[in-house]
C-alpha cells in the first residue's frame, strides 16, 4: 500500500471530486422510523452518477493520474457498478478505458458501460480469474489498473459518501449510534469507517453481506482473510468478492463492529420496501445493509442508525420479478 488511508485525505478529496459527483441526499422517513422504533437515516447513493457510490472512488482516483498516465488508459474489473464508475470518470477526463466484465453481469450494466465509451472485455467469472485478464490487458497497453475496492485511493473516494452522511445527519439533528453498509470487497466500508469515526470515535460501523458470502463478517471474527466457499449463486452480484481485499481488511479489521448477513428473500423485500414506501430504486446489492435494518439484524429502537443505499443498477427483468412479488 503506497499509503494508509485517514480521515484527513477524504477531507481533502471531497475538493477535488465536489464539482462532479453529487451529494445525495440523506432520506429519512416517518414511516420506517415508525416501524424500527429509531430513526433510520438513508444514504441514497443509488442516486449517484451512473448510479452507485462507486462514481467518488473512481474519478477520485482517475484525478490524481498524470498527463503521461492518462495517455495510456486505464483498465478495470468489476461485476458493473465499479466498470460503470471507471467508464464515466474516464469519458470525463478523456481517458481510454478498457473493463473487464463477468459475462452474466446484468444487461443494464454492460450496457452503460460500453455507452460511456469504454471497451468491455467479458469473462466466465465460474472458470476465469477477472484480476489476471485485467493485469494482462494493463501490462500489454502499459494501462494503469484501477482495483474496485484495493487500492487506497479508492477507499479515500468511496470514504466521501461516509463524510457526507455524517455532516448531513448533524444538520438534521441526528448523531448515528452505527452505520451500516453493503460489503463486497470492502473499500466502502474502509471509506466510511475513517470518515465517520473522524467525526464521532464512537459511531460504530457494520457491514451487510449476502448468506453465503459473508466473508468479510466471518474475516472479522476469524481475525484472517477467509475465502468465500462459492463464486456464485446470490441475486446481489455486486457483492460476491471472492474474499475480503489485502488492501481493504487490514483497515476494516481495526474500524469494523462486526457484519451481519441477509438472505436474497430478505433483499427482495427491502427492495419492494424502498420501491413502495420510500419511492426508491436499489438493486440487490445496493440494499443488503437496508435488509439487514429491516429483518432485525440490528437493534434500533430508541437508537439512529445510519444506512448506505450503495447501488440502483437493477436489471428490469429482475426487478419487475422482485416487485411483482408484492
């Protein structure tokens, strides 16, 4: 690691990503707060560009690139939402962008990706490694890899969605107890944690896994990398990391509560919860620490628990399927 992520450097990224990435907004609702017997504080970075806090870590990370670098592109692999966030960064700067992509990732993002001009490389995420295509691609053009979550660049990008959840609960009068957040390699959850103990020490940090590929929360308990038993099988595709990143654990073994896992029923209802209630659009992944607050995996009666909506890139199919189910 070229260096250690603190509070401080994601201060100072929010200068430099603020006229481009938006600030979403912090949703709060009577009738959930009514239902968990707390206030629930939704960080709605499904509204982000290109539709996921993925955006912050990629254009922070392609702004610090130099002339020379950006000459030679850059290169990335992600199951959408990290290649989306690349893609769109990258068309922003004027960077060549070349993605490599699981061939069953959903349509939608494949799709936006090549729309924002980048090249997309598909693989068999069963039989293939992504990150070994994606070294290749980069040592054959001499592109710069852009890692989704292992690179502490990232994290400090992805950190900014944290600091603004912390600022805009304190304007609304609220001072989070926890903070949930979807995990898949782990870079928001890193990003949140310095940002939101910056602020509060106290504020703890949880992370939502899917059932079967928790293994951040089981990496936690163990106090060791544990590698996920499968590479498939779970409707949250953004969140199906092999295991926890070399980069992003060490951080999140020291900053971390704890993580708590949710069953793809229990993402499906929290999807048609924020779709009818909340007038919002979450993929699965997006939703699993929003499942998690819904199924009860952690107290918040009388508490205000803070939640990052992390992604809106649902496939329409799925989602019509997942709705209709209401």
């Amino acid at each position: 690691m070229s260096f250690v992520p603190s509070f401080s450097d994601i201060e100072s990224a929010v200068d430099i990503i603020k006229d481009v990435v938006i600030e979403t907004p912090l949703v709060e609702s009577a009738e959930l707060n009514a239902r968990m017997g707390g206030r629930i504080l939704l960080k709605a970075e499904n509204l982000q560009r290109t539709g996921s806090f993925k955006f912050r870590g990629a254009y922070y990370r392609l702004a610090l690139m130099t002339a020379a670098e950006r000459a030679a592109g850059v290169v990335a692999c992600s199951s959408g939402n990290h290649a989306q966030g690349v893609a769109a960064a990258a068309a922003i700067l004027g960077i060549p962008a070349v993605i490599v992509m699981p061939a069953d990732a959903p349509r939608i993002k494949i799709d936006n990706t090549r729309a924002y001009g980048a090249e997309v490389v598909t693989f068999d995420r069963l039989t293939e490694n992504r990150e070994e295509i994606a070294g290749r691609i980069a040592a054959e053009r001499g592109s710069l890899f852009v890692p989704p979550y292992d690179d502490p660049h990232v994290i400090v990008g992805q950190g900014t969605a944290g600091l603004e959840l912390m600022r805009q609960a304190a304007a609304q009068n609220a001072s989070p107890d926890s903070i949930l957040v979807c995990c898949s390699g782990g870079g928001l959850a890193a990003g949140t944690a310095l940002a939101a103990q910056g602020i509060d020490p106290d504020v703890s940090i949880y992370v939502a896994e899917p059932q079967g590929f928790d293994d951040t929360g089981r990496s936690l308990r163990a106090g060791e990398r544990l590698r996920n038993p499968a590479l498939g099988g779970s409707i949250c595709d953004a969140l199906m990391a092999p295991m926890p990143g070399a980069v992003t654990f060490p951080i999140n073994r020291h900053v971390i509560a704890g993580g708590v896992a949710v069953s793809d029923d229990e993402v499906r209802t929290a999807m048609r919860y924020a779709f009818g209630t909340l007038k919002l659009v979450l993929e699965p992944g997006g939703a699993a620490a929003f499942a998690a607050v819904l199924a009860g995996r952690v107290e918040t009666r009388d508490r205000t628990i803070g939640v990052v909506l992390s992604g809106g890139n649902v496939d329409p199919g799925l989602y019509a399927a997942i709705l209709a189910g209401m």
